[in-house]
C-alpha cells in the first residue's frame, strides 16, 4: 500500500512545539511584523511618510502628518498580491532533493479612512490647524501556502502501534518526506489620530491603535518508512491551530518644517499589548505529550490514529515598540524625495507567564535590535505624478538557519515600488506596483533528535503586488 507523496495544500494555523508546525517564538515574530499596506501613493514610494504627512496610510507612522492635510478627505486600497514561492527541501547531501513551485494570489480592501480638519477657534491663536483621522488597514496578511518533499534519510516513527508481533516489525528505512501547509488570516488595525499645527512649522500628533487578530495554520507531514523485508509504513501527522486576540498600542511624533525645502520628523509607537489571546489547538507547543494527530497506515494492518482532543489557551504578548527617525525634501511644487529610518528592538517580544520561559529566553538572546529604511520619491506634471521607492527591513535573527532553534527562520528583505496618480480636482486615482523578496528556511523536525540530518525547507518567495487608491475631497 505504497503511497505516492503528492502535495494537497490545506492547512489553517498553527503553534507546534516539537515538530513541524510554527512554535510560540515563530508566531511571536510573525505578529510583531508590518506589510506595510497602505494607499497606492504610499506604497509607490516605499513607505517612506513620516516627514512628509499628507497621506492617511502615514497615521500609523507619525499621526503628526494628518495635520499636512490641505482639505478634509476619504480614501480606499484595494490590493491584488500574487505570491510565487519555490521550496527546495534539505541541501545537496540528501538522497533526493526536489524542488516545488508554487503560485497563489490574494485579494482584499487594505485601507480605508478619512481625515477631517477644522480651523483654530481663536484667531490670535499660535496653533492654526486641527485635525482628525480614522483610519482602517490590514497590518499583516498571514495567507499563505506552500509544500515540499524529498528524501532526508529520517526515519521518527519506526513502529506501528497497531502491530501486535513481538517484537514489533521495525520501519529504519526511509522512502521520503512530504510536508504542506496552509496559513489563512490576518492582522487589522483601527487608528485614530489627532494633530496640530503650531506657528505653521511645528505639526504634533497623538494616535491610538487597536488591533484585531486572526491566524489560522493547518499543516501536514507525511513520513514513508520501509522495513529490512520491505514492508510500508506511511504514517501523517497532523497539526491544526486557530488564534484570535485582540491588542492596543499608542504613537506620538512630530513634524517641523526648517524651510519651505526641508522637513524633518520622529514618532515612537509603544508595544502593542494583546491582552487576551485565545489559541484553539489540538496539541501543546512545549509540550511532547500534546503532539497532535498521527495516523498509521501500514500493509497488512487497519490504519491506526493516535490523537488528543482540542484544547483552549489563554494568554498574552507583547511585541516591540518602533522609533522612527525621517526627513523630506521639497522641490516646489515639481516634486519631493523623503526617507524614513526605522529601529525595533526584538528583545523586548515577550509572552506571559512561565509557562513561555524558553521563548521568552529565545527572544532575548537570539533576536537583535534591527535596522530598516524606506526611501520614496515623486515628481508632478501638472496634475500627473509619478512615484518611486525601495524598503529594507533587516530581519531579528542574530542566528544562522543551521543554528537556529526555531522552526522559521528568514532572512532581510528588500523590494522597490514605482506608481502614478491623477488628480481630477474634486477626487484622485492612484496606482502602484510593488514587488518584494525573501529567502527563509522552515525547519520540518524541530526538536528532534534527527542525527546529522537537517530536514530543512529553503523557502524563496517574490510578493508582487498591484495597490489602486481613490480619494474623494471631503
């Protein structure tokens, strides 16, 4: 009953402690992380808002820049993602190493807010301009599919339990491994801004965050095991996980205008605080005893499954507070260049509890301070304009894949943007394209004893994405 390893993608999220699902330290990075969706104008430029305001995708940033605002106004982003990955399982060493391509593509509202402003209610007032901003974004889209397969001489589950010789038929050969996954979900964020204008140079802005999240993993790894007379055993273990939680976060920054050519700008966001995260599992990360489902499958035999019930866990994160540091310049009305820098301490990723110790000690020794930039740029035509930018986000991993004890590891990404926009007076069309890369490596037996065996998936994959904006003047 020898099964062919073919590749079905399913799965919906996951925690997994000892095997192949994503562990509390991999899900702990993921949450702390920022697509950076926003309208096409943003991210046609990288991004790159904090000095430069004007653009309701900017509030998350620095709230101070709903304040550059001229007139009160709506927009809405749609976003098309189409994600191609390519897995290569194991290295060169392995007995048979396959590569596996991949093509998936997600559709979704990414933005939606509106900005209001009023004029000072005292007109010997040194404070000009109120403003306030709502403002609705997808953070972090967490779909995503990907499988691989191969051979990585790894034989874990040598027995069946449903074999009742003795002594047991023993299964040490390996015929190959297979593994696909499917994460669904997201994290949303609701922000609401206020902001000022102090003498017509200084914008100062105060703005509350709140976080809805959902993550979904379903995932499965298929093990084909011989014994010495030939005999098959195929045997799946399968994981599944569903979190929801809910967070806050407040940032506050400034804008000050040195001249009608020069702006600069910095805003800090506090942690974000997810008091109340609800994990639905059918096993325990950190737990060995709580291993999911497996099931049997063997010649001669009834298929035999071994499984715990699903449970309910209850707990809270915190992820990394972010300084931003950012300057722009104007060109007159012919166009502008700006340039945010971001840092973001990933020792301060914590979860409640003692229950997390090890993660919590993961997070502070092997995670780092990172270092990221967003560069943009755009240039007018009377009432056409044309944008550019590029990102650099450095990833928080002071290990190398080989030496990393979590189960995803990935690398710095980078990615460039271009894009244009009309203005037709009493409304605005934008476009952009985007296109960002990342290598990652997934590591399929963590916290198994494999030998010398390293069951690794390398992971390369290129998001391209197409973003459309319109803006209605209010």
């Amino acid at each position: 009953m020898k099964k062919i390893l073919s590749l079905a993608m399913f799965i919906a999220v996951t925690l997994t402690s000892y095997s192949q699902s994503l562990e509390f330290k991999d899900l702990g990075i993921l949450f702390s992380q920022d697509d950076q969706n926003g309208s096409a104008r943003f991210r046609a430029m990288g991004g790159a808002f904090g000095a430069l305001g004007g653009d309701l995708s900017a509030m998350n940033i620095n709230p101070a820049g709903i304040a550059v605002f001229n007139n009160s106004s709506f927009s809405g982003t749609f976003n098309s993602r189409d994600t191609e990955t390519a897995t290569f399982y194991g290295d060169a060493s392995f007995n048979d190493r396959r590569s596996l391509n991949f093509s998936n593509n997600f559709f979704n509202l990414s933005q939606a807010g509106a900005v209001l402003l009023f004029d000072s209610a005292y007109s010997n007032s040194d404070w000009s301009k109120f403003a306030l901003g709502f403002n609705y974004r997808i953070t972090k889209d967490f779909s995503d599919s990907f499988a691989t397969e191969g051979n990585a001489a790894i034989t874990t589950f040598e027995t069946n339990p449903n074999d009742t010789n003795d002594p047991q038929t023993i299964f040490n050969f390996t015929d190959g491994q297979a593994f696909e996954t499917t994460l669904n979900g997201d994290l949303t964020e609701i922000n609401f801004a206020f902001s000022s204008v102090y003498q017509n140079k200084m914008y100062v802005g105060l703005g509350l965050n709140f976080y809805d999240l959902n993550f979904s993993q379903q995932s499965l790894l298929t093990e084909l095991n011989s014994s010495q007379d030939n005999r098959l055993l195929d045997v799946e273990l399968s994981q599944e996980n569903f979190i929801t939680g809910t967070g806050f976060s407040a940032n506050l920054g400034f804008i000050y205008k040195l001249s009608k050519q020069f702006r600069f700008g910095a805003s800090y966001q506090t942690p974000t605080w997810f008091n109340e995260v609800i994990q639905e599992t059918n096993f325990i990360p950190n737990d060995d005893t709580n291993f999911g489902e497996v099931t049997y499958f063997a010649e001669g035999e009834n298929a035999f499954t071994e499984s715990n019930n699903f449970q309910l866990l209850n707990y809270r994160l915190r992820t990394p507070s972010k300084l931003t540091g950012s300057a722009a310049f104007i060109f007159g009305k012919n166009g502008l260049l700006s340039l945010d820098y971001i840092v973001r301490n990933y020792n301060n990723l914590n979860f409640s509890g003692n229950f997390f110790t090890q993660d919590n000690q993961f997070f502070q020794n092997r995670l780092k301070t990172t270092h990221s930039y967003n560069i943009g740029t755009e240039w007018r035509l009377q009432k056409f304009s044309v944008r550019g930018g590029y990102s650099f986000e450095e990833s928080p991993f002071i290990d190398t894949p080989l030496t990393s004890t979590n189960v995803l590891n990935f690398n710095d990404v980078e990615g460039y943007s271009f894009g244009a926009g009309y203005n037709f007076g009493s409304f605005k069309l934008d476009f952009a394209y985007s296109d960002n890369n990342r290598e990652s490596t997934y590591n399929l037996y963590n916290g198994i004893d494999v030998g010398n065996a390293q069951p690794r998936a390398t992971i390369i994959t290129d998001n391209r994405i197409v973003t459309a904006t319109i803006t209605i003047n209010l």
